[in-house]
C-alpha cells in the first residue's frame, strides 16, 4: 500500500472543481453574467455563436476591473466579495465563491478586456487550461468584455455531453431571462450568431421586468403579490388559478434577488395553489423572497442553485399563507380584474405600472425580433397602443353573483346570467363544490351541524376501523360527530347541516376509502382537503338536476361569501365569462 496516496496537480484539481461550476454553455453564461450585474452594470450584451458551443461573449458598462488584479481574478478562490467566516452570513451579491472566472478559464480559452472609470487605458488577458497567454495594455471602453471559446478544449469527455445548438441555446437563453428578470434596472441585449434576437429594456420594478418578458398570456393572468412580515417581504406576480402548465417549471422563485430552485419553496406555492387548481397541473409564478442574509445560506452548491434557510418552518408557512392570501383576495372573472387591498398594494399599482413600460414596446411577428423599443423597431409590425394590457373600466368592480340577472338554465347544468354587456355562464355543481368545500374548511364559518335523531351505525371492517381511528379527528373536523360503538363499530352522532339528504353510512364508507387511496404519506393537512373535497362532490347540487330561482339566490349569494370562488376543489372553473366582443365577433358583427 506504501506511495498509493498521492497529491493531485494543480491542473487535475482545477479541472475538477470546475466540472462542479462548468457543465454546460449556459452555466458559464450565469457565472459571468452574475459578474455583470455584481459590477454595477446597467447595459449587458451577449453574443452567442451556435448555441454557445462555439463561443460566448459578455460585454457590460460596470465599474471594471484594476490593472494589477485582472491575473488575479483568474486564481482560484480569488474574490472581491468576502474576506472573512462572518462574511458567508451576509452575502448580498450573487457570486462571492472566488471559483467562477478560474473554473471556466480551467476548461476553456478566455479573453477579458476591461477598464475602470479612473484608468486611462484598459487590460487585456488571454488565459487558455488555466495558463496566462497574453497579459498586455489595451484600448476598450469602461466596463468589462469576455468572451470564451473552445470549451472544453481540454476536457474532451465533458464535451461529449454537450447537447445540439438548439438544445444549449434554448438554456442559454432561460438562464438569461432567469438572472433579467430579478434587476429591472439593466438592459440586456442577446445576439445569436450575429443577429439580435432579444432586447429587454429597462424597467422600473421586477414586476413590470415579469410582465415584460414573460409576455401577454401571463400578463393578462397574473395576480400582483406584496406581503410583509416583520424582516420578510413576498412580492412578484402569480398565476391565476385557471392558467397553469403541465410541469412544475414555470415556478420561478428568488431569494434576496437570487434565482434558486429550491424544493421547500416549490412545496410551499404547491400548498397554497392546490385547493384551487385541477390535480397533475402546476401554476405559473414568479415569486422574490427578501430576508436578512443572516437567515440563509446560499454556500450549499458550488453553482449556487440551492440555499439551506435558518427557519425552514417559518419561511414555508410565510409563502404558503401569502400567496394563498392572495389568492382568496383576488378577484375572479375577466383576466383583467384585480382587487385593491391595503395589505398588497402600498407599494405597487398593477394597472399603472404594468402598462407604463409597455407602452414603449412592440411584439414582433418575427420571433427572432423580441421586445424591440418603438423608437429603433422601424422594421417591426407595430401594436396599437390600445393594445397595451390596461384594465378595461368595465371590469374594474368585482362581480357580484347577487346583483347579476339570472336567465335561466341550460341542460339541467349552467346556470345563464347578464351582467352588462357580459353573459356569465355558471356550473352549478362546481361552484357548489367549492362552496360546500369553503364551508366545511372554515374554522369560523356558519356552518350548522344536525344532530341525528337516532345515532347511526357504521359497521367497518379491521382495516377501515383502523383508518378511522387514525383520522378521527378529521371526521370531527368536517363534522361529522362520533362515539365508539363497539367492537369495529363507530357511531355517528351528528352531522354538518350541508349534507342533510346525504346517506350518512355508505359516505363514511367512501370517506376513509378516499383516504386510503390519497396515500397515508401525505400531511394532514392535504389529505384533510382531499377528503373535503371528496365530500362536497358527493353532496353538492348535481348536474341535471332543475333549480329554482330562490335556490339560484341563495348559490350566487354563498358564492360571493367564499374565497377562490373561480374553481372547484378539483381545479376546475366554476363560471366563465362572455366578452360583448366574443358575442359579436360569433355573429360575424365584428
């Protein structure tokens, strides 16, 4: 065994610290653009050539780097950010670790040019594995240039691994509006293979950067989210419950304006989101977190993707019950409805803010020509400016369910109103779901409970009998009192008023069978709401089933009282709404 250890070459050890850094185009793209905007730069320029396989190139207007640290930068764990332990506990800029300009230069050829205000002339470096080629005086304008070829030159494995230019481009490209979205005071400008393919101007906050560039789909979907909690700020903008996506990747979230996918936020958006969305579907959210930098750890991955919080706990409950909040404040009905609340809106006007900086921009039909400011889009199909998203007068007041005009039924199952130069379509059994379901969850709502006259007995096998006792207390939750009653036996003793009509027997037969099939893995809390839910679909109003005018009331008035009134428990809508426009454009009027 004697001389089996060994020290590793300097060259072997930076090789492989830069494997955890580099793995793609993309990842140098976030190193060096976090660079960027550390720098205090307000204009930034990417080039591209095939994707980044063949070359990326970075120019921004920061303040520079000094002549006589330029080599240094390059050195391994140089940094200009920390300088102490202490400093790990307080990290305000996105990168710090010392190992990003190393590791790329590690395992690709690097030329950096750069220039501080104060300099009268500029540095210029070419670095090639690791190895200083060139150092030399140059002209170039303040700021700093970086461009990077052949890479993984020297690392023929890792660039085996690299996919096609369609595929590396595309994450190029999402890590770039990742890291754009979070600073709304800089311009990006991205170029692929000589053609300017994005050009993201400046904005005045993030949420006007989200309506940007997310686009008018979600624009036109989104909800403004302000919550503050002693040192803990939720802000950005949400997906409304009706618009979600296959996957859970349109959850975009930042903490203290850092992009991370973190699974402990995911979980907690999910939480919030799930009571109002359909099953399988995820909502489309971008999300900032603000708290003390003392409060988490961003040194816990070497490409600084994930963080570790110092109160998971409190962090989760507080994004769960924010956006939850703001979703039961909102307002259903056109997309373009929102609700003031003083809580949510101190700081932030949605209709003022949002079209503001779009007024300045078109979308061009030419998908390689996005985001063009008017004034230099000669070229580009322009939008009338009463295309800009505004909230139309019409739809700035909620609906109210009680004042609109109700004209009958259709199919024993929608329910038909007016409202103005609006028809509103309602499923009855879903917009009854949800008000059974609102009910039943409500820890101070006005549910009354019947006491049965004769208690009923419910015989249940070792394995239901079991389950009961396991979730008793969500049995005395949705109100549905009981007593022992003997060997697998369990009397009950009352009922929520809600279900009077419903046999009470086969359905606490079906609800622990929905137990069992939801997964005894979940918290109590979500199997709670699935068996909630399970329970208002088998007693709310059914579809074909004929309904007075006094019962159309008193559904439309319960509507008005709950939250999250725009979908079933299940996730689906509960009303739709007919523009005047649509109406028209059907009767070929338009």
């Amino acid at each position: 065994m004697k001389g089996k250890i060994i020290k590793m070459t300097q060259e072997l050890s930076s090789k492989i610290a830069a494997g955890e850094v580099v793995e793609r185009p993309a990842s140098i793209i976030k190193e060096l653009l976090e660079n960027s905007i550390d720098a205090g730069a307000t204009e930034i320029e990417v080039d591209l050539e095939e994707g980044g396989n063949r070359s990326i190139q970075i120019r921004d207007n920061g303040h520079g780097i000094d002549a006589q640290d330029v080599a240094l930068a390059f050195e391994r764990h140089a940094t200009s950010k920390i300088s102490s332990f202490e400093d790990l506990y307080h990290i305000e800029s996105l990168g710090f670790r010392g190992e990003a300009l190393n590791s790329v230069a590690a395992v690709c050829r690097v030329e950096l040019t750069t220039r501080t205000k104060e300099a009268i002339a500029g540095t210029k470096v070419i670095i090639e594995g690791g190895k200083i080629k060139e150092h030399t005086d140059a002209g170039c304008p303040e700021g700093t240039a970086v461009k990077v070829s052949d890479i993984f030159f020297n690392t023929p494995v890792r660039k085996k691994f690299m996919k096609k230019e369609k595929t590396e481009h595309a994450r190029c490209l999402e890590i770039i509006l990742r890291l754009a979205l979070a600073v709304p005071n800089i311009r990006f400008r991205i170029s692929s293979n000589g053609k300017t393919i994005l050009n993201i101007q400046k904005t005045d906050t993030v949420e006007e950067k989200i309506a940007l560039v997310l686009g008018g789909d979600f624009r036109n979907q989104s909800l403004p989210l302000t919550v503050k909690k002693e040192d803990m700020r939720l802000h950005g903008l949400i997906g409304r419950p009706t618009f979600t996506r296959a996957n859970g990747t349109s959850i975009i979230t930042y903490i203290n304006n850092r992009f991370v996918r973190d699974g402990l936020i995911n979980q907690a958006v999910m939480a919030a989101y799930r009571p109002v969305i359909e099953s399988g579907r995820y909502p489309v959210a971008v999300i900032f977190i603000d708290l003390p930098p003392e409060q988490v750890d961003v040194n816990v991955h070497p490409a600084k993707r994930e963080v570790r919080f110092r109160d998971a706990r409190t962090v989760f409950g507080f994004v769960t019950s924010g956006i939850a909040g703001c979703l039961a404040d909102s307002v259903p009905g056109h997309p373009g409805i929102y609700k003031e609340t003083q809580a949510r809106t101190s700081d932030f006007d949605y209709r003022s803010s949002i079209k503001r900086p779009l007024a300045k921009y078109t979308i061009s039909s030419d998908t390689k020509r996005i985001f063009e400011p008017r004034e230099t889009a000669a070229s580009v199909h322009r939008v009338s400016d009463n295309s800009v998203y505004e909230v139309p007068d019409a739809f700035r007041t909620q609906i109210s369910f009680s004042e609109i005009v109700f004209l009958g039924q259709i199919a024993g199952t929608y329910l038909v109103f007016s409202a103005g130069d609006r028809m509103i379509l309602i499923d009855q059994h879903a917009a009854h779901e949800r008000i059974v379901f609102e009910k039943l969850k409500s820890k101070i709502s006005n549910v009354q409970y019947q006491r049965l006259l004769l208690p009923e007995i419910a015989d249940l096998s070792p394995s239901e009998y079991l389950l009961f006792i396991q979730y008793r207390e969500l049995f005395n939750a949705a109100g549905f009192e009981n007593e022992i009653a003997g060997h697998n036996a369990v009397s009950i003793t009352a009922v929520p008023s809600i279900l009077s009509g419903v046999q009470v027997i086969p359905l606490v037969h079906d609800i622990i069978e929905e137990i069992d099939n939801v997964g005894k893995n979940l918290s109590l809390e979500t199997i709670k709401d699935k068996v909630f839910a399970f329970i208002a679909c088998r007693s709310a109003v059914k579809a074909h089933q004929i309904l007075g005018e006094e019962e159309v009331a008193f559904l439309c008035k319960d509507l008005d009282s709950i939250p999250n009134n725009a979908t079933c428990p299940h996730g689906r809508p509960t009303y739709i709404v007919i523009e005047k426009q649509e109406l028209e454009r059907m009767f070929k009027r338009r």
